[in-house]
C-alpha cells in the first residue's frame, strides 16, 4: 500500500520487490575463482606432458614447445578483447559463453589428430580462457562493499599465485596415470560445471559496470606467470 493525496494505493508485489542480489555471494566468488584458475592453468597443468607429445602426435620437440605458447599468446589477444566486448555486452552473459567455449576446445584437444592441429586448439583454448581474468575483479566490486571487495581480490589473487607450483604437480599425476589427455578433460569438465552454475546463478548476480580495455582488472586479477610471454 502506498499513501497518495488522492488515498491508499495497492501496488503488486512484484512492483515493489525487484529481483534481489545474491544473498550470498561466496558462491559466485569461488565460481570467479575457478574460472580465473582454470585460464592460468592451463599452462601448467598441461606442462609435464610437453615432452611426450611428439611421440603420441608426431613432430618435434620445438613444435611441441608452441602448444605452450600458442595457449599465452591466445590468452594476451583475449585480454584485450575481453576488455573490448565487456564495454559493449552483458560480462555475465559472455562469462558464460567464454567458460563453454574453454570446456569445449579443451575437449577437442584430446580429438587432436596431430601436433600442429593441437597447437591451433591452445590458441583458441587461450583466447577463452581470459575472460574470467578481465571480468571478474568487476564483478567482485559489484558484489562486496569497497573493503570487502579489496581484501577479496587480494584473496584471488594470493590462491591464483599458488597454480604455478601446484598444477605441474597435479598435471604429473594425472599423466602419469590417465596419460596426455587427462588434463584436457579435467579443464573441459571443470569449465562445464562452471559454466552451468555461473547460468544458474546469472539472474542473481550484480552487473559490474562497462569495461573500457580491462587494463586495470587484468592487473588485480592476473598473476605475474600469466604474463603475455613465452614460457
């Protein structure tokens, strides 16, 4: 009921109570998490089983070394055209599209019929892959208070800092028990689920303001191991 000059007017309840936040933002937060740390593994997770690759697809030692980085080089051009499109679409809608199309080109990595048709797929799975990096850090800001949001970026960042030493360790045992393409199948498994939920979740999350380059979020979100350089 609304109190008028002219009497009491009952407005719908679904005029009145807009579609709230999420309540709880601590899932969004570790989903932003995952993204952001599957797009950097994605180099070392797949690092051990650099020197079998010639043998199970055929090539040399130096080819193999480009499925490396193939993968940073797809990964700086998304940086910036992530930042580019966020400033014109829904960061939650690409969010998605970039987390099926990572799960996606992961798993055509295993189809590979050859080394240089791997190499290819690294490129594309690099420039998916970068989307979380550049929209995330918007995102946390849009769902925490201005000091909660700091101390939560710092928090991705510190937990982001750790993938360079563990995923060589997690993509050795996944080798050495699954084989090469075990890694590729985590990181395309993983990436749906993301996917799914961050869908699910999509009406109940805030929309972060434009971009405009995403400069500023790719240095809050991005580790210094990811930067666009060879490995």
């Amino acid at each position: 009921m609304v109190d008028t000059p002219g009497g009491f007017i009952h407005k719908p309840a679904a005029m009145t109570q807009p579609v709230p936040p999420l309540q709880t933002p601590a899932l969004a937060f570790a989903l932003l998490i995952i993204g952001t740390t599957l797009g950097i593994a994605g180099t070392d997770l797949v690092l051990p089983a650099i020197p079998d690759l010639p043998d199970a697809l055929g090539g040399s030692q130096a080819m193999a070394q480009l499925v490396l980085a193939a993968f940073v080089a797809g990964g700086c051009i998304g940086l910036v055209l992530y930042g580019e499109l966020g400033a014109h679409f829904d960061q939650r809608n690409l969010l998605v599209l970039s987390f099926i199309a990572y799960a996606l080109i992961s798993l055509a990595c295993i189809l590979a019929p050859s080394l240089q048709v791997l190499v290819g797929l690294r490129f594309g799975q690099g420039l998916t892959g970068s989307a979380a990096a550049v929209f995330a850090p918007g995102m946390i800001r849009a769902m925490f208070s201005e000091a909660r949001a700091v101390r939560a970026i710092g928090l991705m960042a510190s937990i982001e800092s750790l993938v360079p030493a563990l995923a060589p360790v997690i993509g050795v045992w996944l080798l050495v028990a699954f084989g090469w393409k075990s890694s590729f199948v985590v990181t395309g498994g993983l990436s749906l689920m993301v996917a799914a939920l961050v869908g699910l979740l999509r009406p109940r999350l805030p929309a972060p303001d434009p971009t405009r380059g995403g400069g500023a979020a790719i240095s809050a979100s991005r580790p210094a191991r990811s930067s666009c350089a060879t490995p």
